[in-house]
C-alpha cells in the first residue's frame, strides 16, 4: 500500500484514487504494519478522493532522522570534493555510519526549500529512508527486518562549502546539513517490494545526472536499523535514510571525480527530481528568495 497525506487529509493511494484514512500517517506507522494494512484495506473499499501531485504534503513526522552512508562510491567521490582525501576509510567497512540531521527542517513532495545565507555550493543527495513501525532496543536483524514498516525517496539536502569548512572541526556535518530534508511522495509499505535493487535517477533541471540502483549498498536496511538500536533505541516512526546513491547521486560525488564543480551548484530556481523505481518521485525547487 501507499500511504499519504494529502491536502485533503491521510489517505491511502489506490489505482483509481485516494481513500480518506480515519487517523493521521503517523499514528499508523506508529501501530505498526500489520494494523496499518487493515485500515487500509477498510479505506481501499470506500468512497475515492480525487487528488494530483500538487495535493501531496510531508507523509508524516518521524520523531527522529538517522542519515547513513551505505554506497561505498558515493564516500570515495565526496571525500575528493568536501575532504580533499582520496579511497575509502577501512572503518567504514566495520559498521554502518550515521549521523543524526534535524527532524524540524522538513520539506514535503513539491515544497520549495531555502538557500543557506552564505551558501554558493548548494547540493542534492539522492537517497531512499525506511520507515520503522515498531520500538525497538539492542534489535537482532531478523527483529529489526521485521521492524520496517515501508519506504520512501528522501533528499539531503547540503550546503557543501559550509559543510567542508566544520567537518574540519571532527564532529561531522552540522550548519552544512540542518537546514532541509525533503521526503516523499508517500511511503510504500515493504509487503509491497520483493526486491530493493530499484533503479533510482536524479535529475536537476530534466538533465539526468545521476544514475544508481539501491541495491549496490553496502550495508542492507535491517543492519542499519539494527546497528541503530544497539546499547539504544530505535522509536516507531524513526526514519533511517540510506546515505547517498553512487553514480552521480550528488552533485560532490561528481565534483570530486571530475575536479571541478561540473555540473555547477544548485541556484535559485533550479529544480531537482529524484526517481525511484516503484517508490515514486520526489521533486523540489530551490527558493528564489534563499
């Protein structure tokens, strides 16, 4: 199922329509898959809504967001551009990395996001985040693999020329990360996917510039969820973003490769649109007046 939130209230996406839900993405995710999946199937045989992209709002909000990085090319491009570093730590390897961005700078499908004051090297990340549906502590991975509720596009936005000058700092990215993440369109519920190697493209202003499959993380959802909640916790309703594709998922993985800001940094006006097999499309423009 797709569960969304429209202008016009929650709502699960069928093929000839919305169906209104009695009770906000939320409080579904946070009763878990199996109750959601009812409720749904209840609204699924109601009345339809009619609905269009511009309806889309932000699916929910999670209490907290963990951004990984699980594609391996991805650290190798960006720690040329924002680094100056060449290859891959070895204790990446060891686990699966993440930091915690802010859950209150959140910018639904379609929602215009700010410029940083200052910021001249803006950037996307193209990235898919799980959605988990139950609390979890010290999970194994059959639990936390159970644990996920559905999946959804999500955008990392940053600031790279801010975010290059306070990782030398040692205490990873702040000021060049908090100030947007976008997600959506809606979250599809993981009954729903067989497989997760989906082909995932990014592209700004309809130039595609980047190209990768999900499938090529290094680190699968369930470790991330459960390395996560080892000696902590994991909420129902947290999301877990996969870190930055490979293949050009950004525009610094690019910069790196290439040594030179080619493609040039996102401006005023430019729109970036992210496609995910089978999970939908997550576009967003810059604002003119950020």
């Amino acid at each position: 199922m797709r569960f969304a939130s429209l202008r016009q209230g929650p709502a699960v996406l069928g093929d000839g329509g919305a169906h209104l839900l009695p009770e906000p993405v939320a409080d579904l995710v946070a009763g878990g898959l199996d109750r959601a999946l009812e409720i749904g199937a209840t609204a699924l045989a109601g009345p339809t809504v009619a609905w269009t992209p511009a309806d889309l709002r932000l699916p929910y909000r999670p209490p907290s967001l963990r951004d990984f990085v699980t594609f391996e090319s991805h650290v190798e491009g960006v720690r040329r551009s924002i680094d100056h570093a060449v290859g891959v730590p070895e204790a990446w390897y060891d686990a699966p990395q993440f930091y915690f961005t802010n859950p209150h700078a959140l910018y639904g499908p379609g929602e215009p996001v700010p410029r940083p004051v200052g910021c001249r090297a803006l950037d996307f990340e193209m990235e898919v985040a799980c959605v988990v549906g139950r609390t979890l502590r010290s999970a194994t991975l059959d639990e936390a693999e159970g644990a996920v509720f559905g999946y959804t596009v999500l955008n990392d936005w940053s600031a790279r020329d801010i975010q290059s000058r306070e990782m030398q700092v040692g205490l990873g990215p702040a000021k060049g990360k908090d100030f947007a993440t976008s997600f959506g369109p809606w979250i599809t519920t993981a009954d729903e996917l067989d497989t997760l190697d989906l082909e995932c493209r990014a592209f700004v202003n309809g130039e595609l510039v980047g190209h990768d499959r999900l499938g090529r993380m290094h680190f699968g959802f369930p470790e991330m969820v459960a390395y996560a909640s080892r000696d902590s916790v994991v909420l129902a309703g947290d999301l877990l973003a996969s870190g930055t594709t490979g293949g050009g998922g950004c525009l610094a993985e690019l910069w790196g490769r290439r040594g030179e800001q080619s493609p040039p940094p996102l401006e005023p006006g430019d729109v970036v649109r992210l496609e995910v097999e089978r999970l939908g499309v997550l576009e967003a423009s810059v604002r003119r007046d950020g």
